[in-house]
C-alpha cells in the first residue's frame, strides 16, 4: 500500500480524508484509523469540497442512519454525496436522495423487481453468460480486467433488467461514469459536460419509458416505473435523478467489487486456496469481497436541526460524511480487518450497503453476481494475477478502478 500521500504526524484538525489522491493511491487506510481513534466525529474546515464533518466508527454511521429525521438525505439540503449538487444544473433528484414520505413511495415501486423470486429468475442466464465470458479470456496474455469481465458482466445484469437493447448496452456504462463523478466539484466545463451526459441519458430512457407506457406492464424496471402510481409522472430532475441511480447503482458498485476481488486474490492466495478446496465458501467470499471493496466510500447528511455526537455539535444546514470504507474495518466490530478472509463468521454486517431506510435495494443482486462469478472461477481452477499497480479512480465517492491489468489461467 502507498504511504508517501500521508503525514501519520499531522495535527489532527487538519486532516482531510476527501482528497482524491488519497484513493488514487490508495493510501487512506491509517487516516481512518487515526480518525476512529482520535476524532471519531471529526471536523473537517477546507477542502475541495468545503468544510464537512467526518463519522468514521461502525456504530456512530449506524446511530445517523437509525435517525433519518434529523439526517437527511434529501437533495434539496445537497443530497447524498459530499458534493452539494443542488446548484448544478444535474440535482440528481432521485428516491435515495429524498426523505420520506416520497423517498417511501418510489422505493415501493422498485422494490418488487429484486424480491428474491425475481433475482432467482435472473441466476440461470447469469451463470451462463459468467461461464461463457470465463470460457473466452486469453490464457497467459495480458488483458484488462475491468474492460473484459467487470464492466461486460454488469452492463449485460443491466440491459437484462430494463431490458434495454442491447446492441446499444455499451451506453449504460458510459452514461454511469459521467453521472457518478463527483469529484469534477463546481468546475463549470466538466459539470456542463456532466450535464449534457446525464440529459442524453435522461432522453434515451424516456422514449423507451413511454413506449413500455404505451404497452401493457411488464416485469422490467421501465415497465414497473411507467405503471405505477408513484414513478409514472415525475417531473425532468426526478425521471433524471432515479435512472441515474438505478444505472450507477447497478454498474459501477457490482463492477469494482468484481474487480476488487482479484485484488484481494492477490493479496491473499491462500484464502483463495481455501476456496478452491471448498467452494461453498464462495458466499462468504462474495460478501467479504464487498465488505472490503466498499463500492461507495461514503454517503453524506445534513443535520436538520443541531444534534451533539461525542461531544461536538453538529449545527443545522451542516454535512456529515458517513464513511463506510471506515466502518468496514473497525477494529471494534471486524478484527483484523483488512484482511480478506473467506471464513469471516460475521463478514454479513459489513456497511458498504448502507443501512436504515436506504439500505441498497440491490444487495441481493449485486451478492448473486459475484457469487456466481467466483462459483465459475473456482470450478476453471483460474489464476489470475495483476500485472503492474490498477489505475484507481482519484475519488472519495467510487471506489474502484480504470483499468486493472491481469493475466490467468485455468485448468
Ligand atoms: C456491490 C454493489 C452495491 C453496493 C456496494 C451498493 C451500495 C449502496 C449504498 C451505499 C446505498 C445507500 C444506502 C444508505 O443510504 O444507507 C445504496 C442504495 C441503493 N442501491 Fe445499491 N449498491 C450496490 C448494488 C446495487 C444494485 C445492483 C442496484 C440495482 C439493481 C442498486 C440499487 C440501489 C437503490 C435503488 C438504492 C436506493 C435505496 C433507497 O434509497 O431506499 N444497488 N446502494
């Protein structure tokens, strides 16, 4: 792990756990870890991102999310990043950035497409199409992992659930990148770039959503949406904001935790032999998989009134960072931590899906998608080793990768 990012002497008030560099370099750990011992709710005065308050511990993320009436989520306060998005012309309206009653609603619209009856229909052709990409990787030849396996077998689970044509499925992910980076901050060119992305998305989708209107309800995500009471008439921002997190949501998480894996196989071949001697830990090692990538660094609040944690106040209109990549190796709730164990008894309570109200509606999905893949992996007896350093994406918000050169072998 690179260091040279992080002064372990620096006075406390000036840390600043935001900076991208951090996680080009992936050099954020013992920030954390000195957060969570010496300022667990810590201010933060300067940074790209204006001044911000940090929770880094497992239990206090999960007594902010407990309270969502005084935590909100909602766009109109800034939303759910770090970034306040509310005076772009992109505010990314969507349910996971609303408060009840309405985030309530649209929730309840989406949810009956990832019942575990539903995700038990999409594990078949999953399994199949897994196996056939496996099967068409060059052996002992340098690919990227991220091109050929992420970002194919996640746009491929979305085109399937909005049943969007495929041909045309290599937009999903290009549209998701452009919708996610928050880390452009208020530069006007990328944030008008950003835009103009996010309304060509926006357009694509709504034609399809009016022809799926136009005829009778199916079972994808469209359909559902065009037929419900609460998703069939939102206005531009809103219709905006829900595709965007339906295609980030499901892309670019399941994507770097599947390439995150191969990372914590490097790291860690012996548990990766552990698994190939018994692949009914594949479960486990899905979930660890996640636990460790944690997709989404961090999700943010605003206090709506002022509200004291371990001794600091927080002052209404303020913003709280909730750092789940912190909370995931909190020596209190996982020992050892950092360490990517395909035996870890309670791997399950990891934050990286968030927790409370919001709490991903995709998890099941997401943990099928990597379970079926290490499943196929394990039964090829595949290596798979990195070739040089991955190229990390510089941001807070992403956790994940450009580019991740690979080579493998199977049996
Ligand atoms: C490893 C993969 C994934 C990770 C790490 C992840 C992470 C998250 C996180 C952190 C939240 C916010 C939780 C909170 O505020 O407490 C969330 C919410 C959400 N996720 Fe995921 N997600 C993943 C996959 C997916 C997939 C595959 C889908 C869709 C097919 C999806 C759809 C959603 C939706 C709709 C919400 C909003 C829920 C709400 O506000 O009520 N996610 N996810």
């Amino acid at each position: 792990m690179a260091t040279q990012l992080v002064d372990h002497n620096a006075d406390i008030t000036t840390l600043d756990v935001s900076r991208g560099e951090l996680y080009a370099a992936d050099s954020w750990r013992p920030l954390f870890a000195r957060l969570r011992k010496e300022a667990p709710i810590h201010y933060c005065r300067d940074s790209f991102f204006g001044p911000y308050w940090s929770a880094s511990r497992y239990a206090d993320i999960v007594d902010i999310e407990s309270r969502p009436e005084i935590f909100s989520s909602s766009f109109e306060h800034g939303g759910i990043t770090i970034f306040d998005m509310q005076n772009t012309g992109v505010q990314l309206a969507m349910f996971i950035a609303m408060d009840d009653p309405e985030h309530a609603e649209q929730r309840k619209t989406i949810a009956p497409a990832v019942t575990p009856t539903e995700i038990g229909k999409l594990a078949g052709p999953l399994r199949e199409r897994t196996a056939q990409l496996l099967d068409s990787l060059p052996v002992n030849e340098p690919f990227d992992w991220v091109e050929k396996i992420a970002v194919e077998l996640t746009t491929q689970m979305l085109a399937t659930l909005f049943d969007f044509p495929w041909e045309e499925r290599h937009k999903l992910p290009f549209w998701s990148d452009w919708a996610a980076k928050i880390d452009i901050g208020p530069d006007p060119v990328l944030n008008a770039e950003r835009e103009k992305y996010c309304f060509e998305m926006a357009s694509y989708f709504k034609k399809l959503f009016d022809e799926r209107k136009a005829l009778p309800p199916k079972g994808d995500l469209l359909s559902m949406m065009a037929h419900s009471q609460h998703m069939a008439n939102l206005d531009e921002q809103r219709f905006m904001g829900n595709i965007a997190l339906l295609v980030v949501g499901g892309n670019d998480t399941t994507r770097n935790s599947m390439s995150g894996l191969i990372e914590q196989i490097n790291t860690y071949p012996e548990e990766w032999a552990k698994l190939k001697a018994d692949p009914a830990l594949a479960s486990t090692a899905a979930t660890e998989t996640i636990r460790l990538q944690t997709p989404i660094c961090h999700m943010r609040r605003t206090a709506l009134e002022d509200v004291e944690l371990h001794g600091q106040t927080i002052r209404k209109g303020e913003k709280i960072v909730i750092w789940y990549n912190s909370a995931n190796r909190d020596e209190d709730v996982f020992p050892d931590g950092d360490k990517w164990d395909v035996n870890r008894a309670n791997s399950r309570r990891h934050l990286s899906f968030g927790y409370g109200i919001h709490r991903c509606l995709g998890a099941r999905l997401a943990e099928l998608q990597l379970q079926t893949l290490i499943e196929e992996m394990v039964k090829r007896n595949m290596d798979v080793k990195l070739v040089g350093e991955p190229d990390r994406i510089p941001s807070c918000f992403t956790r994940g990768y450009h580019h991740m050169m690979v080579t493998m072998t199977r049996d």
